[in-house]
C-alpha cells in the first residue's frame, strides 16, 4: 500500500491542525494504521494508532487527550486531529499502515509496520 501524508503546517501554539494520510489499495480497511513523529535530532516516536475497524486506538501519553486518529475505509484515509497543539510537538509526522498480528505493543513499534508515507511538517510556534 502507498501513502500519502498531508496537512502539516505552522501553527501557534493552542491552535490546532488536522493530518490525514490517503492510501491506494483496495485492501486499506485491513491495515492497523499509526502515525509517528520525528523531531529535529531526535528518534522516531509513536503518536497514535487505530485498528482495522476502528474499534481499538492508542496513544502515546503525551498526546492522549489532545489528539485523536480516526479512519474512513471509504475513503481509504486515516486522520490525526491535533488540538491544544504544544511546541513540543514540533517534528516531522509520517504515516504507516501495518497487515501483521498487532498487539499493544506492536502498534507502537515503527518496526511492525509494512509501509511508510513520505511525511509532513508540523510547526508549533510558542
């Protein structure tokens, strides 16, 4: 599956900015699918993640409560919406999608995951 991450941009700090990542594919409603974030000298780290059907979602603590990922299977996107946006929340934001046996601790790990999107810039300005 290929994706396509979108919706980055400069924000003030407490705004907020909505990412979605499309995929092509007819199997896109079969994927877990997470979004992770790199800031500038920093790893990679999980932001959120959502089942096949979006039943099940998880955050990393950071986030919970200020962000929330949902997926349309019609449209074959998923969406990270991110309120109350932080300074630290500065990195670059990539999409993946992941068809293998997930658990609570896979969805989080950048290694579970089949395929990447290109990424999107998000600034937060203090």
């Amino acid at each position: 599956v290929q994706l396509q991450a979108s919706g980055g941009g400069l924000v003030q700090a407490g705004g907020s900015l909505r990412l979605s990542c499309a995929t092509s594919g007819r199997t896109f409603s079969s994927y877990v699918m997470g979004w992770f974030r790199q800031a500038p000298g920093k790893e990679r780290e999980f932001v959120a993640a959502i089942s096949w059907s979006g039943g099940s979602t998880w955050y990393t603590d950071s986030v919970k409560g200020r962000f929330t990922i949902s997926r349309d299977n019609a449209k074959n996107t998923v969406y990270l919406q991110m309120n109350s946006l932080k300074p630290e929340d500065t990195a670059v934001y990539y999409c993946a999608a992941g068809r293998g046996r997930w658990s609570d601790y896979n969805v989080r790990s950048g290694p579970w995951y089949d395929s990447w999107g290109q990424g999107t810039q998000v600034t937060v300005s203090s």
